[in-house]
C-alpha cells in the first residue's frame, strides 16, 4: 500500500465514525433541504405551516445534533462566547429575521434567500446548542423566555391579523402558522423544564452524599 492511498484510507475510516455519530442531523438537514427543490417545494410555497413549523423548525434541529466541531474552534472564540452569551444574541439575531414576514416571502421568492435560509438556521440551531452547555440555568430561562415569548406573540399576531402579512400566503395558512408557533413555543418551554428535571435528578443521584 502506497503512502497517498494509506493516508486516503485511514482518512476514509476516521470520517465513518463522524458522519455515523451525525447520521440524525444529516438526516434533519436533508428531510428540510428537500422541501426547498422541486416537487416537494410546493409544500412550502403553498402553505405557511409548512414553510415556517415544519422547515425552519427541522434546519434548527440539524444544527443542534451536529457533532464534533466545537472543540477545533478557535482558543478566541471561547474567550468572546463567555457563558454562551454571543453565541445566544447571534442565534437569536437569526432567529428573529426568519420570523420577520418579509424575509418568510423573499425565501420563497428568491432562491438565494433560501439559500441563506437553510445555511443560517442550521448554524442557528448549533450556535444554540453551544450556548445551552455553556450557559448557567438562569441565563437559559433568559434567553429561552425570550424567544419563546416572541414566538407566541408572533403566533397571536398571525392569527389575529386581518390581513395578510405574508404575500405569498393566504389568510387560512397565515392562521395555521400562528398556531403552529404557539404550539412549538408551548413544547420548547415543556421539553427544556423535563430535561432540567432530568439533569437535577441523575446530578442530585451523583452527589457524594447520596453515593456514601
């Protein structure tokens, strides 16, 4: 075996590992990248549930269950993300221009919005992975409380308008997406509270008073 096929090899086998351990999100980030080609693109163009609880929601997920790249970060962004801080204002900058309805049309509009759309959410989605280990518990109920009251106030907005805020969208569809952000706020909040129960309880059974 020759020195350039070896070095082929062995690179081969170390990246089976990496893609097997990111088998989820590749999977997250192809379901959603699918709904932005033909034909599958109609669902989207058709109905606002799709584009905005369904897609967007998915790129997220994606970018949360990658892993393996945050320790070859640079030493200076640990220095700059202290308590996940910059990370969370950066997700949540992105965060608020996807929930924005003229950004919702121009993905829909212009291929190269949507484009941006799916690169940015994902890096959303980790960026926010980043910061919840990172973070203290109060900074994440901050943060979270923040985002999940803008998703809610965003949802009664849709559902409350009397026009149509998303010209590509109609009336009914503007509605159901509304609900769709209520709900997914709803579950956020229920799934954060029950994995901190969780993280309490298996810490409180590791305590030393509880292993004497």
């Amino acid at each position: 075996m020759t020195l350039m096929s070896s070095l082929k090899y062995s690179k081969k086998q170390s990246s089976m590992p990496r893609f097997k351990a990111n088998y989820f999100a590749f999977t997250c980030l192809l379901c959603a990248a699918l709904m932005s080609m033909w034909p599958m693109r109609t669902l989207i163009i058709n109905n606002m549930f799709w584009h905005m609880d369904f897609q967007m929601p998915l790129l997220i997920l994606a970018g949360a269950s990658f892993k393996y790249f945050y320790k070859s970060f640079p030493q200076i962004f640990f220095k700059a993300n202290l308590f996940g801080l910059t990370s969370f204002f950066i997700a949540q900058t992105i965060l608020a221009y996807w929930m924005l309805p003229l950004s919702v049309d121009k993905a829909i509009i212009d291929w190269r919005y949507d484009i941006a759309k799916i690169v940015s959410l994902v890096i959303c989605g980790y960026l926010i992975k980043v910061s919840f280990k990172k973070a203290t518990t109060v900074i994440q109920i901050f943060f979270l409380g923040f985002f999940i009251s803008m998703m809610i106030g965003i949802g009664f907005f849709f559902l409350n308008s009397e026009n149509r805020l998303c010209n590509v969208y109609t009336l009914n569809s503007q509605v159901l997406a509304g609900q769709g952000l209520i709900l997914i706020a709803i579950s956020l909040a229920i799934i954060w509270f029950f994995l901190k129960m969780k993280s309490k309880s298996i810490s409180d059974l590791n305590s030393p008073s509880n292993l004497t």
